[in-house]
C-alpha cells in the first residue's frame, strides 16, 4: 500500500509566514514598493529561506491567490448546485431569507480582497500573472466538480467534460472581475451576482 505524505508543517509554516508578512506589507505601503529583504524582516525569515521556496515577491503573491482559492474551493464544494442556479420566478433569490448564493460568496471575498485582485490583474506583469491565476481557478473548479460528481451530480457534468466547464466559468469569472475592478466596485456584489447569473444562467427563469 503506498503511503501519503503530509506536507512538511515546517515548510507550511514558513510559506504562511511569508503570506502573512506580504499581505501585512500591501496594506501599509502597496505591492510595488516591498522588498524582498522586507518580506523576510516582517516574517523574521532570512532570504536564503524565502528563495528556497520562493523565486520572488511575485511567485509569493500568485501563492497567496492560489491559497485563496483553494479556500474557496473548500467552502463551496459544500454548497449544492441547486444554489448556484437563482429561482427569479417569485422573489429575488438574494435576501436574508434565503442561502447566501456562491457567487456572491466569490464577489464579497474580491469585495474584501479588492486590494490583492488589483495587483493581481492589474500590474505591470498582468499578463504573466492572469496566466498563473486562471491556471489556479480552473485546477480549483475542476476539484470542485470533479466532487459534485460523486456526491451532488448535475446532468451536464454527464455531457460536457468537466475541463471544458472549469475553463468556462475560470474565464467567466476573471472577466467579471477585471471589469468589476475597473468599474472601481461600483457594483454591490449582490449587483454583481444577479449579473452573473443572469448571463451564466440565461435559461433560469430571470423577470
């Protein structure tokens, strides 16, 4: 039988440092203008450590989203898929009264992580680092309803490949959020979700 391994909790709880200490940076002085050298000061590491796991402040960030969504990922696969699909037929599907919505779960966290989002789609190596993520987001989709299928099967996970469907809302949703940011948030994230499900799901039964 062969046996798993556990991730090294050393090595877990050097990255975590690292994480900590650069989101800690970007919320007092912005991404552009941190250090390497400051990373390591915040987290109480020396640099050898942080190149051993990381080969710059940019690999570290993209390793912060991918913790993020993995996060997300989790959260969701507990949701049924009945809960991604709104019900427009005889009230608003988004009011206290009801689950909260997935999707909306995913604009409140940008909501609340809006400052991360912009250095990530928005940088100078955007392009390079919108790779990265959608790389991230599909892999995460794809766990996620690789999941539904064995506990909470829809019928178009039987018709189309789950790749195909993980590229597809990865896509979607990166897209909603690079013109939500340029919208400047404009948009409640309650806004954002009825627009999401609406083009998402153009067969619900929307007023």
């Amino acid at each position: 039988m062969q046996k798993t391994h556990k991730p090294d909790r050393r090595i877990q709880r050097t990255r975590q440092a690292l994480r900590k200490a650069l989101l800690e940076l970007i919320k007092e002085k912005g991404y552009d203008s941190i250090s390497v050298e400051e990373i390591t000061q915040r987290a109480d590491l020396g640099r050898a450590t942080f190149y051993l796991h990381y080969k710059d402040k940019e690999d570290l960030l993209v390793d912060v989203f991918s913790e993020m969504a993995k996060e997300r990922s989790r959260t969701l696969s507990e949701i049924p898929f009945s809960a991604w699909i709104p019900d427009w037929g005889t009230t608003d599907p988004i009011n206290e009264n009801n689950p909260v919505p997935p999707p909306l779960m995913v604009f409140r966290h940008v909501a609340e992580n809006s400052d991360i989002y912009r250095i990530l789609l928005k940088s100078e190596k955007a392009d390079r680092i919108v790779e990265r993520i959608r790389k991230i987001i599909t892999q995460s989709i794809t766990e996620f309803m690789q999941t539904k299928v064995e506990s909470d099967p829809i019928p178009i996970l039987f018709t189309v490949p789950i790749d195909l469907l993980a590229a597809y809302y990865s896509g979607a949703i990166l897209s909603f959020v690079d013109w939500w940011l340029e919208q400047e948030l404009s948009y409640s994230p309650e806004e954002m979700t009825r627009m999401f499900q609406r083009l998402i799901f153009p067969n619900a039964n929307a007023p």
